[in-house]
C-alpha cells in the first residue's frame, strides 16, 4: 500500500466535506482515488517535534433540547476516560486484537483532559450548557454554516481552535460527525457527537451497540487526519494510504465471526477507524498514529499539548488501569482489588451523585443500596476511573 504523508493531505481534503457516521454507519468522502492521485505531486516523510505525552484541553458543548440530552457531568468523565483508554492501549477490549497485530498496535501517548481556564483567561470546569428549541440541532445548515457550531443559529460557538479541542454534544441522526484538518471553517473545527451516542454509562442509548465512547474516538481519527480503513470506497481497488492497515471492501455493521478477509488478507475489523460496534472495536495502528502525530505537527501546531500543573502525570493514570472492580452483579460488597486509599463516587442512571466517600479499605458496603444500575466512580487526585454494576 501507498504511505501517504501528511503534508499531502493539503490537496485532496479541500474537497472532502465532513466526514460523519450516521445511524446507518455511512460516511460519504466527497472525493475519489482517480481526482486524489491526480493531485499528488510529491512524497516525504515528516517526524513530529512535540515528543512525550501530549496534553489537550477538550471543551464539550452541551446543546440539549430535553433534560435526557442535558448529559451529566458522570457521563462526559466517563467520554473522556474511554477517550485517554482509547488513545493509550488502556480500553478494556484489547483481548479482541489478534496477535498478528499487537505489533502494530499504537499508543498515540495522548491524554484529553477538561479545560480549566475558557478563553477570557477564567476558570471554567470546560463544559458549556446550551438550550435550543430546535430538533436534530447537530443536521441542519444554513448558508454553509453548520447550525450546532454558531450561536446565532441556535447552537454554540466554538471556543478558540487554536488553543481547545471543540466538541459538541447535542441530537442528531448521525452518530457523529468531524471536521476534516484543512478542510473546513476555522470556526467549525471539531467534533460533533449525538448525545445518545456519548459516554459509558447512560442506559438508554439510541443506537444498540455504540455505548463504549468509541464514537468519539472514531470522529476524533478524522480530526486528525484519518481515513476510514476502506479508503475512499468499499472496493479493493481502495485503500486508506496507510500502509499497515489491510485493505478492505466493506465497512462492518455488526461484530464479525472469525477471521473475514475481502481482499486477500485478514480484515482489521477491530480498527477504531471501521465502522464495528463498540465492543469489537479496540485499536490504531502505528501508521496511523504517525498520520495523527503528523496532523497535530502541521495542522493544529497552536494547540496546547503541554501538561498544566493541574494533570496529574500518567502514574495515577496507570494506578487506576490496573485495579479491578467486582463483582458486577452485587449483593451487599463491591470488592477494589490494587488499591486500598481512593475516593470514590456512587452515581445512578441519572447521573445523581447518591455517595462521596474517601475509602481506607477494598471493600465497599452496599448493603443498603436500593436494586438497580449504579456506576463507582474511583478518583485518585485528578484521574478517575468509571465502573458500572447492577445492585441485587
């Protein structure tokens, strides 16, 4: 397969308008691989200078029409820990990932965190509320301008793009949608995410199988600069320019059995840039994380990446990735296995902080807790960790 970099990417995505996932996983390039080639004059390589952990600031937009899209605060922390999981090899749901492939399984070495200071300079818990009387707020245009992303148009602006990540949480009829580096509005750059779509721990999603918060990991590959893993149709004549990435004719709906291969070799199903459910959708590859580093570099070189001194290093990151929470199904006891000292939260399905307690033992006492679905919310400083479980 051809390796295309980076810098190439500047004359075939001003002809790609967004590229969405919609409830019926269709994402239309609006371009194709004869106009693409015919625009490509050179080749080089290019290494990024921002080396180490990579820190971005995420502002979310919370566009909402009913209090069921006014999504918790729980439920964006829970986004936001399956998106640094995602992008550091920490998802629970790597077991998926064939062996063949573990050697090119990425850690893109980057950590999303809420931004603590809005573009005035003032504190802020980033994350902006938003009321609208319009439905399906995140499909609808006017003049070009795409509704969510403006205030005047009933959405939300956009906070500086050069200094945060923009994502807007609102109902649509897509799963989601991005902009494209190079392609679009400077004031539209970002992601769109439907609220039903969003998080971990809702319990009403409205697509079955898109409750893990790899949507936004999806839209966020395009943001960065990534193809679907088919290219630019669903032939084998296509590909994604990456050149450890299979290629392959058709985008998954549903988890595959066994092995399938549509183009002589085994298909990367589990490829965050694929269209699988949740569950069966659990890697980038190392060329791709070279194309994301590359966009970073190149498209987006104001945005923040340093550490603020309020993130905590990765240490406690990797603390919390290494305990488990048990039993799911719970009588009286949830059980915390590697770490006794944690504050932790117990939330329902409503997002209603019910307990807040700091926690000496690895034994939680539920014996009082009403029968129903609950989510433990372990912190230590700055770094949390989202586990749900069903109370007997």
């Amino acid at each position: 397969m051809i390796k295309i970099y980076l810098f190439l990417i500047t004359f075939f995505v001003l002809l790609t308008n967004l590229v969405a996932q919609t409830n019926e996983r269709h994402c239309p390039l609006n371009i194709n691989e004869s106009n693409y080639k015919d625009l490509i004059q050179s080749k080089g390589n290019t290494v990024t200078s921002r080396s180490g952990t990579k820190y971005i600031p995420v502002v979310f937009h919370i566009v909402y029409r009913t209090d069921e899209q006014n999504v918790s605060e729980a439920q964006i922390q829970s986004q936001l820990d399956a998106l640094n999981n995602d992008f550091n090899k920490k998802n629970e749901n790597r077991e998926i990932i064939r062996n063949d492939d573990l050697a090119i399984e990425a850690n893109l070495d980057i950590h999303f965190y809420l931004a603590e200071t809005d573009e005035s300079g003032r504190p802020t818990n980033g994350i902006t509320r938003t009321k609208t009387d319009i439905r399906n707020i995140g499909d609808y245009y006017e003049d070009g301008d795409v509704k969510i992303k403006h205030d005047f148009l009933g959405g939300k602006d956009a906070w500086n793009p050069n200094r945060f990540l923009n994502v807007w949480v609102c109902e649509t009829e897509l799963l989601g949608f991005s902009s494209f580096p190079g392609a679009n509005a400077f004031d539209e750059m970002g992601v769109v995410v439907n609220y039903a779509s969003f998080g971990t721990i809702a319990t009403d999603y409205k697509y079955d199988g898109y409750n893990g918060g790899h949507v936004l990991t999806h839209e966020l590959g395009h943001f960065l600069g990534l193809l679907h893993i088919w290219g630019f149709e669903e032939e084998c004549f296509y590909d994604d320019n990456i050149d450890d990435t299979p290629n392959q004719s058709i985008a998954y709906l549903e988890c595959p059995f066994g092995t399938p291969s549509t183009c002589g070799s085994i298909d990367m199903t589990y490829n965050f840039m694929d269209y699988t459910p949740d569950n069966c959708i659990a890697m980038f590859t190392k060329g791709q994380k070279e194309v994301m580093l590359n966009t970073l570099e190149f498209y987006y070189p104001s945005l923040p990446t340093e550490q603020p001194d309020s993130v905590t290093p990765n240490d406690n990151f990797n603390i919390l990735n290494q305990v488990t929470v048990y039993p799911t199904l719970v009588d009286n006891n949830l059980f915390v296995k590697g770490i006794n000292d944690f504050e932790y939260q117990l939330i329902d399905t409503k997002g209603v902080v019910l307990k807040t307690e700091n926690a000496h033992s690895n034994i939680i006492d539920l014996a009082n807790l009403s029968s129903g679905v609950y989510y433990l919310v372990l912190k230590v400083e700055q770094t949390r960790k989202v586990t749900k479980f069903v109370k007997l």
